[in-house]
C-alpha cells in the first residue's frame, strides 16, 4: 500500500468550523496498522484546541482521540494484531519508547521529547498528526490496544480519553472500598468517572453546578448528588473526602474545594482551564492536604482500564451524531447540553 488518501473533517483555522476534507495517511511501515475508523468520541479538548484555548495549534486540524475501528491492515512486521481485530487509539501515536517513563509503560509522560499527540502535534519525521475525526488512521501496533469483545465499539471510543483520564488517578490515588470520592462536574470525563469509581468500591459524590443532572448521577452509581451553586454544600461536605478529581473545564474556586477534603486528602485536577487557578498555602499545610494533577494513562493502564471495564459493563453514555452535526455538537458541548459524550459515527464522513 502507498499513501493513501482519506476523507476527514478539519477546522481550517483557528476557531473556524469543522469541514470535511481529504487528508493523507502514511503508507503501512513495518510495525504499522490501517484502522478503518468506526466511531470518535469528541472530547472537550478538541475543542479547547481548535479554539486556540491551549495557545497556538496546528492547522488545518483534524481533532479526535477517542477512536474505535477495526483493523483492516497489517506491516509485514506487525504482531500484536491481524485484520479483523477490534482496536482503540486514544490521545497518543508515539513516544521515545526508551525513557524512564516510557518503559514504566506511562508513555504520556514521556521525558525523551514528549509523547507525541494524535492530532495537533508534529510526529518524529517532521509531519503533522491528524486525528480520528477521519474513516482511516495508521498507527504503530505498539500505540493501539485491544476492545475486548464485551464493549460495544460506540460505547467503547470515550473510554479512550476520558475512561483513562479518571481511571489512572481512581487508581493512582487508592479509590477503592472505604475512601470517600468526589468527582467534580458531570460531563463527558466526570460520568466516566463516577462509574469506574462505584465499580471500584468508593463511595462517590458527584459535585454540579446545579441540581439538574441529580437522577443522573445516582443512576450511574453515585450514592450522593450536591450542586455546588448552593454555598451550603461547601458548609455541609466541609472535611469530607479523601480524594476530589476535577474534572471541570474552567477555573473554579480552588479553595473552596480543598476545604472538603479530610486531613491528607488529595485534590486531582484533570480539567484543563486556559486560565490559572491560585491557591493560598493556608488551604494546603492545614490538614497537610495535596494538591495534584493527572493526564491520561499509558498504554498498559489504558487496556487494563478496557479489561475492566468490559469485565464491569462500563461503557459511555454517548449520543452518536453523523458528521455533518460536529459543529453543532461543539456548541452543545460548551453550554453543557450533552448526557454524556457526542460520537461521530465514522461511517458517515
Ligand atoms: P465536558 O463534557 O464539557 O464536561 C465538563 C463539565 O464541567 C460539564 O459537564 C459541567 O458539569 C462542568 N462545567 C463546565 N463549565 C463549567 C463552569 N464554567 N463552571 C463549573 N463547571 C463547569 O468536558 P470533558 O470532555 O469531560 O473535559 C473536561 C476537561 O478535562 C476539559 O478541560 C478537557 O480539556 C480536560 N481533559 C483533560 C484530560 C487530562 O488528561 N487531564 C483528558 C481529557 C480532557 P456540571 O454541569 O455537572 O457542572
Ligand atoms: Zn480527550
Ligand atoms: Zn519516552
């Protein structure tokens, strides 16, 4: 196979509308797949990065991370997959493959250059990355990982990126029977996350803004629901939780926040606000409190996550949208109107 020409949908500018297009994937090396695309999850992110949120990017930009298919090719070196095999690729294609980091198996903190992003980034010849808003991706055998057969591939693609961003600090930070967690926000992340900590064991708390999305949270596994637009909950949970993930996608009032945590409690920010949040030592020393941050997971930890939730029925609540409605969907996305992840169907750009 040479390269190959794809149908995809790209902003062509900063903050310019999705449109569909033609780009270009590599012809198969050694170690690469062909995935012929079957859903992408739309992240909050592709949309901070098509904004220019996050400073300048890389246009025209195909967003999507989330991305679930099937492979449909093979490199003569390939091993791990064959034709057929259902697949995700999530927020990586690459990375040094010989840093500490790297083979620790926590590749998005890769130390030898960075991981190198699937869309939005140049990858280690020079190109730019194009992500799974497309029908085909090629992607080294080593940056892919199995869907286990349990988990629709529609349901399956958020769990790409947002599964993995609450799994590994779940995981990292001890969620488990006994602990007490919060999970702040209720979007595309946040309902992932109430469901990966329930199946953990936590007791969890869904923190919104409002009490709207109540019956939700407790359907999806919450034992409790509070809207923080009411300044007594912050009175009522006050000293509450060891562990708070954060998962909003603007500054909030960080103090307020860690005034609910218990003594060594942690606070994980996984939301990334374009602007910066402070914090007055005083909240932290008192009550020897963390503060923390977390991104993603590694390779390993993403299908170990899979595996779980498979093995748990842990998919997303998604609503799937033909192509055409992207630009719509991001609208939604940002006023919040979404219960709980827009996926394009692949089948339709
Ligand atoms: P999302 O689906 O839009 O969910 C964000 C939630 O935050 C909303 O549902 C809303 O929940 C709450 N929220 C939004 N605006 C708010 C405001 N002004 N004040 C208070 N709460 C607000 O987004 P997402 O895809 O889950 O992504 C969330 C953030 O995580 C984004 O910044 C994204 O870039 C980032 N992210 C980080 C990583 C990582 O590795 N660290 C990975 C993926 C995404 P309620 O209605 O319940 O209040
Ligand atoms: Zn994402
Ligand atoms: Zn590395």
């Amino acid at each position: 196979m040479t390269d190959t020409t794809v149908a995809a949908y790209a902003a062509a500018t900063p903050k310019a509308p999705l449109e569909k297009t033609v780009i270009t994937r590599r012809e198969l090396r050694a170690h690469d797949i062909l995935i012929e695309i079957k859903y992408s999850g739309i992240c909050h992110s592709d949309i901070h990065q098509v904004n220019g949120d996050w400073g300048d990017g890389i246009f025209p930009m195909v967003p999507g991370h989330e991305i679930a298919g099937l492979v449909s090719a093979v490199g003569p070196g390939v091993t791990r997959y064959a034709v057929g095999d259902r697949v995700g690729v999530g927020c990586f294609v690459d990375s040094c493959r010989t840093c500490e980091n790297c083979v620790a198996g926590q590749e998005q903190y890769c130390t030898g250059g960075g991981m190198t992003a699937t869309y939005n980034a140049t990858d280690r010849d020079g190109e730019p990355t194009l992500g799974g808003y497309s029908t085909h991706l090629v992607v080294d055998e080593n940056y892919a990982v199995t869907i286990p057969e349990a988990l629709a591939l529609d349901v399956a693609a958020p769990l790409l990126c947002a599964g993995i961003t609450l799994y590994s600090p779940l995981r990292h930070w001890g969620a488990g029977p006994g602990k007490r967690v919060a999970v702040v926000g209720l979007g595309g992340l946040g309902h992932l996350g109430v469901k990966i900590a329930h199946a953990l064991g936590a007791e969890v708390t869904v923190l919104g803004r409002t009490p709207a999305k109540r019956p939700d949270a407790l359907r999806l596994g919450a034992d409790a629901y509070h809207a923080t637009g009411d300044p007594a909950t912050f009175e009522q949970l006050a000293g509450r939780f060891d562990l708070i993930v954060n998962t909003v996608s603007a500054t909030l009032d960080l103090e307020a926040y860690l005034g609910l945590l218990r003594t060594d409690g942690t606070f994980v920010q996984v939301g990334i606000p374009d602007q910066p949040m402070v914090v007055s030592p005083f909240a932290l020393v008192n009550g020897r409190k963390a503060l923390a941050g977390s991104m993603i997971g590694g390779i390993r930890e993403t299908q170990e996550m899979l595996d779980f939730c498979a093995e748990h029925g842990i998919g997303s609540e998604i609503e799937v949208i033909a192509a055409r409605q992207i630009n719509e969907a991001y609208a939604r996305v940002l006023a919040s109107d979404v219960r709980y992840r827009f996926v394009i169907d692949a089948a339709t750009i």
